[in-house]
C-alpha cells in the first residue's frame, strides 16, 4: 500500500461531501494513493516481492505472472512485462488481464488453469490498480470510493493435496458498458483535446445502477457456488469479497448466510482498490485464516462482470 493517505475530511475540501455521507453509504474512512511520478508496476513490483520472500521462492522458477490491472503503466509494453523485468521473472512469460474489478478473480481462474494443465507450477497472479490516475477529483460519485494498492499471490500445485482452489463460477455481460466505463484511451476514442476536454479518460459510474446489479449478481454467485459444493453456512469460514461498498459486501453475507465476523472488510482503510482488493484481504487477514478452512471469493465489477470462487486455505 502507497504510504500517502486521502481521508474524507481531505475530500471534504475537494467536492461537496462529508465524512458521515460518505462512511453511511460505502464505509470507506480513507484511501491510499501513490503520488509522484510511478505506474502500477511499481506497487506491483513490491507486492510481488513480499511474495517471493515469503514463500523463499526464487524468481527465475516462475513459469507465469499474470497482472490484472485496469490502470497498466502503458499499452505497450504490459505492466506484467515490467514487472518481470524488475523481480528477476526470467523464464515465466507473462501478460495482463482486464476485468475491472472481478479482475483478480478471473486471474487467479485462469492461473488455474494452466497449473492444472501440468505445463507449469508455479504462477504468480497480481492484482493492482493506480485508481486516482483515472478518478476524477471534482466528481463526488467516484472520488470518494477508488484508492490505490497492490497485491499477489503464488499459486503452485501440490500432488494429492486436497486443499487449495475446488470451483469457480464467472459471468460477464457486454451490455451493461453504459453503466461503468472509462471511454477514452482506447481505439474507440482515442486521446484528443476533444476526449480530455469531455473528461472522457476519467472513470464513470452510474451508481444506483451499478449498486442493484451488484447487490444481486454478486449474491447470486456466492450462493450457487456454495450449493454447487453442498455448503452452508455453517460450513463456510470465511468470505473474501471485493471491497466495493459496504452494503454490498453485507448483502452478499447475508445470502450466503453469514455473520459479519466470517467476512474479511478493509475497505475502511483502503477504499476500492479495484482489481487489489481480495489480495490485500487475502494478505490482511490470512493470520486468521486456519488450515482446511473453507473460503469463498466474491467480485463484481465494470462491464458487467463478477464470479466466485472456492478455496480450501492451505497453510
């Protein structure tokens, strides 16, 4: 996490909004943000490297590192690219994914994949997003909601284990674009006086919209994947979801039927991160995570898109 903090009482002094207003309706008190002259390669850089000497991984046994990051340091080359370069990834191939802020889920899905191909073992899956390079600070419906953050996880197989990641459900759909987009940087509208002059290249949310899809999809598939695998809610010890909204996050438990002492919030503290938000509970939180606990992801984000996830915590 960047070390520089936006409270609500500094946004107080930007755009018309309070402290109580905001707390009521997201839960957020303050947010992170990476000031001078840095990318999203660079948080990810660190995250990435707390990983590795955590887990006394050297980096040139890393066969992957997928980013995902709606906020790339550039096009070209990938953030991911960068990212290899600065950690010493010198046998992974690597690339990044966008997903908004179902991102991370759709990573460490596809992560997944290739270690149970057999053709890798070890995948390092990053998620990070600069959100204030693309929030516009006279806009109170977003300003108040995006911080900055990174954060990583190695995932490697292990024979005959019976923990780790069991089932996933992932969903998107096309036609929700109006919603919650960032139309300028693309091919579509590419940079122009006209497109900075429209703001075209801040995000934009329509947030009732956004908050009713969300309340219900992001439900919808924690719940099914939990029927999937004949869970209660009982059986269930955690869940990590994307740290959105705080009446989103307690919809989600409250389907699932949860307590909110089974749910990892550091939203208070860090804001939506976007695509860092599960990595940095993961991280936050992993203290109280014990072995065999069953553990339920949940995201959703622009675009529409959103998933879940079930792991068994192995460690």
């Amino acid at each position: 996490m960047p070390e520089d903090r936006l409270t609500n009482s500094d946004l107080e002094k930007m755009v018309e909004t309070n402290d109580e207003w905001i707390v009521s309706r997201t839960g957020i008190k303050e947010r992170r943000i990476l000031k001078g002259d840095y990318g999203s390669s660079y948080m990810a850089e660190k995250a990435a490297k707390l990983v590795l000497e955590k887990t006394n991984t050297n980096p040139e046994d890393i066969d992957l590192v997928i980013c995902s990051t709606i906020t790339p340091d550039y096009f070209c080359p990938t953030t991911s690219n960068l990212v290899c370069d600065l950690i010493g990834a010198k046998n992974a191939f690597s690339y990044d994914m966008m997903a908004a802020c179902s991102g991370f889920l759709y990573c460490l899905s596809t992560g997944t994949a290739f270690i149970e191909s057999g053709r890798f073992k070890k995948a390092l899956l990053i998620g990070v997003d600069k959100m204030s390079s693309i929030v516009n600070y006279k806009d109170r419906a977003t300003c108040i909601i995006f911080g900055d953050g990174a954060g990583a996880v190695l995932l490697e197989a292990e024979e005959g284990s019976p923990y780790g990641i069991q089932d996933m459900v992932m969903r998107t759909d096309g036609s929700a674009f109006p919603y919650l987009n960032m139309k300028g940087g693309g091919s579509r509208v590419p940079a122009s006086h006209e497109s900075i002059d429209r703001g075209d290249h801040f995000i934009f949310q329509e947030g009732a919209t956004v908050f009713k899809t969300a309340v219900t999809k992001m439900a919808d598939v924690a719940a099914q994947i939990m029927e999937r695998n004949k869970l209660t809610g009982d059986d269930v010890n955690w869940l990590v979801p994307h740290q959105a909204n705080m009446r989103i996050i307690a919809a989600t438990a409250e389907r699932m039927g949860l307590p909110m002492e089974k749910v990892t919030v550091n939203i208070d503290k860090y804001g939506n991160t976007t695509n860092g938000t599960i990595p940095l509970c993961l991280w936050d939180f992993e203290k109280q995570f014990k072995k065999g606990d069953n553990i339920v992801l949940a995201a959703f984000g622009g675009g529409f898109t959103w998933g879940s996830l079930y792991l068994k915590w192995a460690y």
